[in-house]
C-alpha cells in the first residue's frame, strides 16, 4: 500500500518529539515512508455546521494531494488530523451534494475521489508490522514502567472514524514493548482540548479529574498521541499540582517516544525536553534511555 | 366567526432562532426524551450554566437565550461523548455547536487574544490555537 505522511501543523516545532521519534520508530522497523507534498494545516476541527462547507476545503485539498501522488492511504500521527482528515474522508464519500459542492468550489483542483483511507499510526502499526513482531523488535522492554493509555476523544468519536469500537489498541502496543497497563477511568474522555485557551479554569477542573484517575491507577506515566492532549495533561499539569497538593505528577509521552525507547533508538530523536524534565528522569532512572554516546 | 385563539408557547421570535439551529445542526431536538444520558458524560458540564439536557429541554420551548447564558455551546469541546450515547440518535454537540453559530455569527468572538497569558501564547501548540480560533471566532 502507497502511503503518505501528512505531518500536520504542530508536529514540525512543538510537537517534534512526536514527529522526530515515530519517524525514527518506522526506520528501525525498515518502513519507508514519504511525507505529503505541499500539505496543508486540516483545520485541527471538523467543522460541525451543516451550512459550513468552506472548513472542510482544507481536509479534502490534503486527501487530493495523497491522490495525486497515488497513494491509497495517508498516515497520520496527531490525533485531531487524524479525526479531521478521517472525517472530511467520510463526508466526501456519505454525501453526494456536499461532495460535488466542495469539489466544483475547487475548480482549479482535480476532484476527490473518495479513494484515500486515512490511517492513524497505531492502526499502521497493529496491521502492517504486528504485536508479535513488534515484541521481537524491542531491545529494551519497558518492563518496570506502569503506563496509563489516554486515548482522548479525536481518536474513538464519532463511531465512523474510530480506530476501534471498544479500543484496546494502546493497551496492546505498551504490552508489545513490555510495559505494564493500568485502567484509567478516564482514558477514552476528553481533555478539555482547546478550552484550555479560552477557559483555562474549566481545563483545569477537567485536568483534576483525569489526574485524580490517574493516581488512583497507580501509573507512573501516561501514553498519548495528540499534540493536544500532551498540551493540557503533560505541560499544563505543573499549574494543576501546585492547586492540588493531593495530586503527584505523572510524566506524559507520545506512544511512539515509547516506541522509539523500547527500540533502543538514540534519546535525542525524542526530544524528551520539549516534555519537560520528569519524563526524561524516569525513562533514565529505569535505565531505558540509549544516549548517542554510549 | 369568532377566531380561536390559538395558544403558542414559543415566540416567533424564538422560532426563527429554532430554525436556523435546526437548519445549522441538522438536528431534531424534539427527539430528546430528556433522559439525562448526555449529562451524564459531558467532560464540561460541570463548568457550564445548566446541564447539556436542561438546555435541550430549553431549547424545545424556545428560551434559546437562557441556553446562551448558559455558555454551554461555548464550553462544549466537541468530545462527542453524547452524540455516540444519545438513546435518540441526536448529535447533541452539533445543536450546541449551532448555538455557539448564532452568537459568533453576530461577529462576537467567544475567545481573546490579548487575554491569553503570555507563557501560553508561547507554549501551547498550534492546534490549541487553530482550534480554539475556527471554534470560537467569527
């Protein structure tokens, strides 16, 4: 299957490490793949309004470029381009006279054919390598490191771009690099997602929730793939303990800097800074982290 | 002949407001049997003026006023955590996502930049803003 990588917005600066260790995870299990020409920012949200078509212009001008250039799928690593590409996919195919609105309103564009499936990550992953042999590519299994998946919405709703129904998927892919799972209550909620500008106060009500599920499940890290949810759970969490004392921190990272970990790639490619400095200290405390150097 | 008068709850007024949330969401707001489930598993609600099935149930009777008061459509996050246990098949975050249509379609922008602190300007992501902005800006 011919294949296109659509980055997204935040993955080439804030979110490097997202980008720079799933890239790197792919070599090491000798998968090529080829970013998207001339892409374009999805939209980050799929446009809800039924008279609101222009939103959706963005999304579908990226499935044509993966047309273009052939390819029958395009993989995506962030959560809400996955939900934004997968959907607009979806309207494009389920409803004719939007279809051939958005397509004529891009006249300069060929039209979209509904030819390209939008595939997140994990599902390229669990299809295309497997569990089994994803375990037998592990140099470091992340035997000690007890990881709370957060799913978050972007990835399960609604039930048509779900990457599964009653998701598991996460679950699976930590125990393929060795790690232990706990249940998180909260794992397949929201985060608040982009409240977190307009209503920092209620992000943090959320936040409080999630964190309180999180330290009853006895993790000591949390697994995420959405720039957004690393945002509000990892980089906003220092605001939310020094309001909650009950609360203990909890590092969060991408799954695939896990990933990257468990394959003994080089700690650098993760940017663990850009997560701040507790995730970088626990990975090192449980000896999992390979430095260039060594 | 004498003329019935007929009793209407709703102001027409507020009719036209039903309609256009009607025509903007797509949605059937009189499916709602007010059974609470989206209640019961919005992320926001408990930061919004009354629940997610009070406002529908408002909404039914046209007080769309009350339900902007509310600032339900604003503190939606679009989670769709209700849409996919609605009993009655309503996509209740795109009636929400109407109302929030209505307020900035008057070009009201929900969101401010110059309030947003600085720290945040520069660390959050580009989606926290792309969002934020396509959901909460005229």
């Amino acid at each position: 299957m011919k294949l296109a990588y659509y980055p997204g917005c935040t993955l080439k600066t804030k979110a490097r490490n997202l980008e720079d260790s799933a890239l790197a995870a792919l070599k090491a299990l000798s998968i090529e793949v080829k970013e998207l020409d001339r892409w374009n920012c999805c939209g980050a949200v799929f446009s809800l309004a039924d008279d609101d078509l222009i939103h959706h212009i963005a999304p579908v001008r990226n499935l044509i470029r993966a047309q273009e250039e052939g390819c029958e799928g395009i993989l995506t690593l962030c959560s809400q381009c996955y939900n934004t590409l997968a959907r607009a996919h979806n309207l494009m195919i389920d409803d004719e006279e939007k279809r051939d609105t958005i397509n004529r309103f891009m006249d300069e564009e060929p039209d979209y054919k509904g030819e390209v499936q939008v595939i997140h990550y994990l599902t390229y992953l669990r299809d295309h390598v497997g569990w089994d042999a994803l375990r037998e590519k592990v140099k470091t299994p992340l035997r000690d490191l007890r990881v709370a998946p957060f799913y978050g919405c972007s990835l399960l709703r609604p039930d048509d771009v779900a990457i599964e129904k009653d998701p598991t998927i996460l679950e699976e892919f930590l125990s393929a690099l060795g790690a232990q799972t706990v249940s998180l209550t909260e794992a397949r909620e929201c985060c608040g997602s982009y409240q977190s500008l307009a209503n920092p106060d209620a992000e943090q009500q959320r936040l409080g929730k999630i964190f309180g599920a999180v330290n009853r499940s006895g993790a000591n890290a949390i697994a995420l793939s959405c720039p957004m949810c690393e945002y509000n759970l990892g980089r906003q969490q220092h605001q939310l303990l020094e309001q909650n004392a009950n609360l203990t921190a909890t590092p969060t990272y991408y799954f695939t800097q896990l990933l990257a970990v468990a394959l003994g790639i080089e700690a650098g490619v993760c940017h663990f800074d850009l997560n701040g400095k507790p995730a970088f200290e626990l990975l090192k405390e449980k000896s999992y982290i390979v430095s260039a150097a060594s | 002949m004498t003329q019935v008068p007929i009793f209407n709850p709703i102001a027409s007024q507020d009719k036209a407001t039903l309609e256009k949330i009607a025509l903007i969401s797509g949605q059937d707001i009189y499916q709602c049997m007010q059974c609470g489930t989206c209640s019961s598993v919005c992320p926001m609600v408990e930061t919004m003026g009354m629940t997610t099935r009070q406002g529908i149930h408002l909404l039914q009777f046209g007080k769309t006023a009350a339900v902007m008061d509310a600032r339900i459509g604003e503190l939606c996050a679009s989670c769709h955590s209700c849409m996919v246990r609605c009993p009655r098949g309503i996509d209740v975050a795109k009636v929400y996502d109407a109302v929030r249509q209505l307020t900035l379609r008057e070009n009201i922008n929900l969101i401010d930049l110059n309030e947003i602190p600085k720290e945040t300007l520069t660390d959050a992501p580009q989606i926290a803003f792309v969002s934020s902005f396509r959901k909460l800006t005229s």
